[in-house]
C-alpha cells in the first residue's frame, strides 16, 4: 500500500491545536455597575494626587520615530504596572516591606510568597487569584492610617520596588512625557501605592483601586471592586473625559490579555512583555508588541537598543532572597 505524499499529509499545528481548546478560555467580563464605580473613583484619587506630583526628570530617552506626537495635548498614555512596568507583583513587594515591619507573621508572608511564584510563572492575572491577594491585602491594612502606609510606602519603593522598574518600558513612558503628554499607571495595585510609584517615576499619577477609609483610617473594604479587567478601561474613559482626552489620540501598555478592554480603548495599544493569549491577540490586531524579559525575545521582536538595556533581570531573585531572609 502506498504512503500519503508529504503534501497530503495532515500536519499537526500549535495554532490549530489552540484553537480547538478555545472553548476552554475565560471570556471577558462585561464592565457592571461596579466596574463602572472603581473606575470613576481611581480617576478621581488620581486626579487629585497629580496635582501634587513634581515634575517629572529630564533625560534624553529615544522616542518612536512617528509616535508620540510631540504637542498633542489631546493625548496620554496608559501603562499597566505589574509585568509591564514592573518585574512581578507591586502588592508583592509591598508585603515583603510590610512583614519586615511586623505587620503580620511568617505564614502570611508564605501565602504573599505563594501568590508571587504563582504569579510570575502562570505569567498572567488569573481574576479568582487577584480577589486572593486582594483579600490578604484589606485584612492586614485594615485599621492602619492611611498616612502611615504612604509614609512606609515610599520606604517599600526604595527597597524592593526600584530596582525592578524596566528600564525599556520607562524609557517608552519618558517619551510621552518628553512630547509633552501626561503619563498615568493604572493598576489593580491600591491607589496610595501606585501614587507613590507614578511619582518616584516622574509620571503625572496612577489609577488604582480604591480602598474605603473613614477619618484617614482603612475600613478594610473596598469602593466598587478592584481595578481590573473591564474596570480599568472604565477607570481610562472617566479619567479621559475629565481632562478633555481624545482617546483615539492615546496610547496604552500592557501583558495582560485582562486588560484588552482598556487597549482596545485607545488609538494606540502596546502588549509589553505579553502573556500568549495578549500576544495573539495583538498579532491579529497589529497592534505593536515589546518584550523586555529576554535579550533573545527583545531581538527576535525588534525592540530599540537604548530602550533594552539592563531589562535581563533574574525573575526568581524575589523568591529566592525570601527563602533567605526566612532562614
């Protein structure tokens, strides 16, 4: 009997392969009423914390040949933090700061330790794992000053925060500022948090989630839900038509394949070191694609050089100077 010619046979592909389980991925969530209220109440926390950021660093940083557009006031830029601006998770690191200062004991620092691992090796944002950090987040805050967790925060940065800032995704961040334009991180991270981020990283502020306080003290609970997913684009159209954005004019950064709805917002959308369903998604879209984990990725994509250097930072090095501090 004679053998199938190469040409008819069927072949095998990872794409088809893919396909044939799409049945199995989490479809987006519409925004709800209260997606709808984080948003709005992250774009007012950050209205009012950019009002006191101080300007932002001059440095010379390269700029996309055609983009920005140096002067349009009518645009600015979005940029998730958590793998796009910064290595792992910032609630992460602000635990670890946390612990060193006794806020809670070594078993809340092995579940925090958990949530990172688990984290930075699904390589995604998991919504069912984010109301887990979120939860251990509220219980340890709560009843603390808000001022007192601003003043450890800017302690926190400095010690696990800066140093895992890539250096290509800022440098994407300094020319939007550089053109002119305002720079807002928007995170699920809390808003007191992201603030301090945005302004030791001279951008105009940060949308976040919004923790309820009463008389400058944490409730422990939320206002709406976190910022995530469909609340985040919420959150970039309030903020937008509170300053007179034209949203077709701005731009947005992100790994997520959660955040979609807030990149198919803007006129330019940006996957930064993306997850594969992102990466997929921004193909199909051709929107544009940066990768700053691996010098092999960064050539293969075709990231500017300026842009890449110093982005090959170790990601287990969190976990490891854990395991040694826990010793």
């Amino acid at each position: 009997m004679a053998r199938p010619s190469p040409a008819h046979r069927p072949r095998w592909s990872p794409t088809g392969a893919l396909f044939s389980l799409g049945w199995l991925t989490r479809r987006r969530r519409p925004a709800t009423a209260r997606s709808v209220l984080a948003g709005e109440a992250a774009a007012e926390a950050a209205r009012k914390s950019s009002q006191q950021a101080p300007p932002a660093e001059e440095t010379e940083t390269p700029a996309e040949p055609d983009f920005p557009v140096v002067g349009d006031t009518a645009a600015a830029a979005f940029f998730d933090l958590d793998n796009t601006v910064m290595q792992g998770a910032a609630l992460f690191h602000f635990g670890r700061g946390l612990y060193k200062r006794h806020f809670f004991h070594k078993r809340d620092l092995a579940r925090f330790a958990w949530q990172q691992i688990y984290f930075r090796l699904a390589g995604s944002e998991n919504p069912e794992h984010m109301a887990d950090v979120r939860n251990s987040a509220l219980s340890i805050v709560q009843g603390h000053r808000v001022a007192e967790l601003m003043s450890i925060g800017e302690e926190i940065y400095d010690e696990y925060m800066a140093e895992r800032v890539w250096p290509g995704t800022r440098a994407l961040a300094q020319a939007h500022l550089d053109a002119g334009q305002k720079v807002w991180l928007v995170t699920a991270a809390p808003v007191e948090t992201a603030t301090i981020i945005a302004r030791r990283l001279g951008l105009t502020g940060a949308l976040g989630t919004v923790a309820e306080s009463v008389g400058g003290v944490y409730t422990g609970k939320l206002v709406g839900e976190p910022l995530h997913g469909p609340a985040k684009a919420e959150a970039v159209r309030a903020l937008a038509s509170a300053e007179g954005l034209d949203l077709s004019h701005c731009a947005a950064y992100s790994d997520s394949a959660n955040d979609i709805p807030m990149l198919s917002l803007v006129g330019h959308p940006y996957a930064i070191n993306p997850d594969s369903r992102l990466r997929k998604h921004a193909r199909e879209q051709g929107w544009r694609l940066r990768d700053y984990r691996t010098g092999r990725k960064a050539a293969k994509i075709g990231i500017p050089a300026a842009a890449g250097v110093g982005a090959l930072a170790g990601g287990a090095a969190a976990a490891v100077a854990l395991q040694r501090r826990r010793r």
